[in-house]
C-alpha cells in the first residue's frame, strides 16, 4: 500500500483526529524488548518513544492496520507477559507488541481486531442485511 507518510505523521498529531486508545507498549525487535507509547487512531497504529513525542515528533513505528491479523503469543515461548502479535498476511512481516497488563492486552487486541476497514465493511453489510430483515 502506498501512502503520503509525511501526511500520515501530521495526522497522528492532530489532536482533533479520533484516538480509539493509546498506552504503553512494547516492541520486539531483534530479540530485545524497545518501550513505546502506542497510539491508534483509525486504522493506523503510531508507537513513539515516549507519550510527549506524540504531539512533536514523528513515531518511530507506524502500522496500517489492513491485510494482517490480530493473535496473542505464547508467553511461555516469548517470554513475556500479555504479548500480541500482528502479522500481515500478504508480506508475512510480523511485530510482537507486549502490553502493560491484561486489561490493556485485551484493549489492544480487541480494537486492532476491528480496526481494518474489510471489517468495517463487513459489519455494515451485516447491519444493513439485518435492517432490511426487520422492515420486510
């Protein structure tokens, strides 16, 4: 997917673009675990250094939630608690993300999960299937 990303960096910034959450997280990368501030903002995940950078800097991650899916690791295997994964499909790149807790885990996962817009479309599909339903 090509994409503007000088634009996409000025709308992770815009403080009147709708934040669905943000938190702490933490990245994998090359075997060593980097601190993050994630933020998601449609279907574009924004991770900085720290919560201050997100109105001054650029991120240093940003995904396009689309063509991927959302799982939860082996903690056993990864070695770290309330661990994610997303791992798009057509490129078969991957990013193990690790929560704070298991309440933001389940955040984080839960909202990546219904961030692309296939999904979207789909549920409005499916909304407009059952209103149709119900008038006939």
């Amino acid at each position: 997917m090509l994409a503007n990303a000088n634009s996409l960096f000025k709308l992770g910034q815009d403080p009147t673009f709708e934040r669905r959450f943000s938190g702490p997280l933490q990245l994998q990368q090359d075997f060593n675990w980097r601190n993050g501030w994630g933020v998601l903002k449609a279907n574009l995940l924004f991770v900085y250094n720290k919560p201050e950078d997100e109105t001054t800097s650029q991120p240093f991650l940003l995904l396009i939630i689309e063509d991927c899916y959302i799982e939860l690791c082996d903690e056993n295997k990864i070695g770290k608690d309330f661990t994610f994964e997303i791992k798009f499909k057509s490129t078969g790149r991957s990013f193990i993300f690790a929560a704070e807790d298991f309440k933001s885990l389940g955040r984080w996962v839960s909202l990546l999960t219904i961030s692309p817009i296939d999904y979207i479309q789909l549920s409005k599909q499916s909304f407009i299937e059952q209103i149709e339903q119900k008038t006939s």
